[in-house]
C-alpha cells in the first residue's frame, strides 16, 4: 500500500493541559536529585505565561517558547481519533499509509478522522516548550504546578536521591539496539513509565540518571521501526538492580 500525503481540514487551536518532560539532556543525565541542586523541565506549550507553583522552595522559567519538531507514527485501528504526544503548534507534513478516506482535523493534539480507519499516520509538526528551572533545599518530593485561566497541569520532582533511602544507582545507561542485527539505534524517543525521557545519541546511548532499585516499563520508538508496545518482542520492562 503506497504511502499518501494528506492535508488536514480544519484546526482547532483550543488546549487540553500542561505537560512537564524532565528531560536528561538538560540535567546532566540525572531523573533524581539532591537537595539544593537545580532541576530544569521542560513545559510544554510554551509561551503561555503560566503561574508557578511549588509546594517547597521555588521555581522560574528560564527560557520562553522554544521550538521543538516532531516526528510521530499515530497508529489508527478501526478508529476515528488519535492523539499526539504534545500539542499541535502548526503541522509541517502528514502522510497516511492505511485505508479509509481522508479529510482530517486537528483539534489541540488531537487527530480526527471523519470515520473509523486503520492505518499508520506519520505526521511532522511543530511545538513549543519552556524551560523552568526548579531547586529546593530540603531532601523531599516536590508538586510543581502551572496555570493560566485556561490551563493547567503539575508534576513531582524527586530531590531525595541519597538521603531518605540508599537504594539509588547511579548513571543508568541504556543502549538501543536493533533487536535482529544488534547494531545501535540513534534518535530512538524513550519512554520510562509512560513518560518522554529523551533520545538516544549518535552510538544508540541514552543517560537515565540515578534510579531506584526497581522494575520499570520501557517504550521505545523510532522512525522507521514499529513502536516496542506493539511488537511481539519481550521489551516492555527493565530491572535496576
């Protein structure tokens, strides 16, 4: 079945939440923290001038509506709807391999077909984040919420690497690799208990951080290559001992 680029109908520029990502690329591969070190998350969407909240010391934003571009393959089954991982700021390219006839909307992050399809969507668009920076003095777990009048959302930080327990590794790394030729996979998106830590470099390598000793879920996606949830391949978990 040949591929085929679509044009969506309509867009509806109307907001679900916030989203917070704490990536490790901004903080020096780490996912936990010690007290008085700095955090940085990103926010995403950007640029709307929400109200910080912080249930222990405080937080600012750092930077303002930066642009990020991503690349997604939305699978559709015998569906209507599908949602991006982040909001729609403007679509660059969208192109359907599956069946069904095409007169899509996008309405925030989500994408609605006029009837139920099945088929795979990769789409290429355009979003934006903040950078919020976040420190706090005491070894605990930190609620930081954003808001505006339309908006809002929260996430917990963890600054208790070392102190409320020793059960923390330290710099977990992850290679990804090709499950048939073992070769290393860069730019795969990884996904720790459900939620975006970051891609893999050049090697195929990504830096978790320090971790609990615990069993984790895994998703792993990449252009080109069917999402680690849906193939038959036992990836789903990791242990850190």
């Amino acid at each position: 079945m040949a591929d085929k680029k679509i044009t969506f109908t309509a867009k509806d520029t109307g907001l679900a939440g916030f989203d917070f990502v704490l990536e490790p690329a901004e903080n020096n591969g780490r996912t936990i923290f010690a007290p008085n070190d700095r955090a940085r998350i990103k926010l995403y969407p950007g640029g709307q001038n929400p109200q910080l909240s912080v249930t222990s010391r405080q937080a600012k934003i750092f930077l303002k509506s930066l642009e990020q571009i991503m690349t997604e393959f939305i699978v559709f089954r015998d569906s209507e709807t599908a949602e991006t991982e982040y909001y729609i700021q403007e679509l660059i390219s969208a192109v359907w391999q599956g069946t069904g006839s095409l007169k899509p909307k996008i309405y925030g992050s989500r994408l609605v077909m006029p009837e139920a399809v099945t088929g795979v969507l990769k789409v290429n668009y355009k979003t934006s984040y903040d950078l919020i920076d976040l420190e706090c003095s005491a070894p605990t777990y930190v609620l930081l919420s954003a808001k505006t009048s339309g908006l809002t959302g929260d996430t917990v930080v963890d600054f208790t690497d070392g102190f409320l327990t020793g059960i923390y590794n330290k710099d977990v790394v992850m290679t990804v690799r090709d499950a048939c030729t073992k070769e290393t996979l860069s730019d795969a998106h990884v996904y720790i208990n459900g939620k975006y830590t970051g891609k893999s470099d050049t090697e195929g390598i990504i830096r978790l951080g320090s971790m609990k000793s615990a069993t984790y879920s895994l998703k792993i996606t990449k252009d080109g290559y069917q999402p680690t949830d849906e193939d038959t391949i036992s990836n789903d978990f990791f242990t850190v001992e």
